[in-house]
C-alpha cells in the first residue's frame, strides 16, 4: 500500500507541518474544511508544498520520523528542491485523481421554450 509523507503550510509560509497518509487528496480536502480550531484563517494549513510517495509502511515512518525531525531550514530546503515557487501541489493531484477515475460530468440542463 502507497504512503505519503508531506509537508503542508500556510498562505504566509509561517508554519509547516510534517504529515503521514495513505490518501494525500483526502487528507488535504480534511486541512481544507478543518475548523480554525487552532489558528485563525491566516494561519490554515491549507497548502501542500512537498510530498513522497513511498511502497511500505516501514520506509514511510522511517521517513517520517525523519522529515519531522528537521529543522525549519532543512525542511525548506528540501521544498524548494522540488518546488522553488512553493506552489500548492494539490492542484496537480486532483488533475491526476480526474485522470484515473475520469470526469464526474452531469447532463447539462435542457431549457425549453
């Protein structure tokens, strides 16, 4: 089973946060509806700048633990090794998540006159 490990962050880029999961869109569509329970909306952890999609669960909390344990300054340079603009990849996944399972289209209305 794929697991991701991930790093998500706020608009401003003031928090990062180390994240683990088996299903990275669903994860984010949580952070994105999550109640301000613990910041304002400034502060939602909305934006996934980096990400790795590992085979087994051993190499993923391995890493993990890892990723976690960084310092701010390694963890930014580990975004912009692959993502220099800091741009949220969640775009990019919901366009492969349409790829795979094909586009949910409803009927267009018909008006009558």
């Amino acid at each position: 089973m794929k697991k991701y490990v991930f790093i998500v962050t706020d608009r401003n880029r003031n928090n990062l946060h180390v994240g683990l999961s088996t299903n990275i869109t669903k994860t984010m569509s949580f952070y994105r509806t999550m109640p301000n329970l613990f910041f304002d909306a400034g502060q939602q952890l909305t934006r996934l700048v980096y990400f790795e999609e590992l085979r087994d669960e051993e190499s993923a909390d391995f890493r993990f633990k890892a990723v976690n344990r960084f310092t701010r300054a390694q963890k930014e340079r580990i975004i912009r090794g692959v993502n220099p603009e800091w741009i949220d990849l969640t775009i990019g996944l919901d366009y492969e998540n349409i790829l795979t399972t094909g586009f949910n289209v409803r009927p267009a209305a018909v008006w009558l006159s």
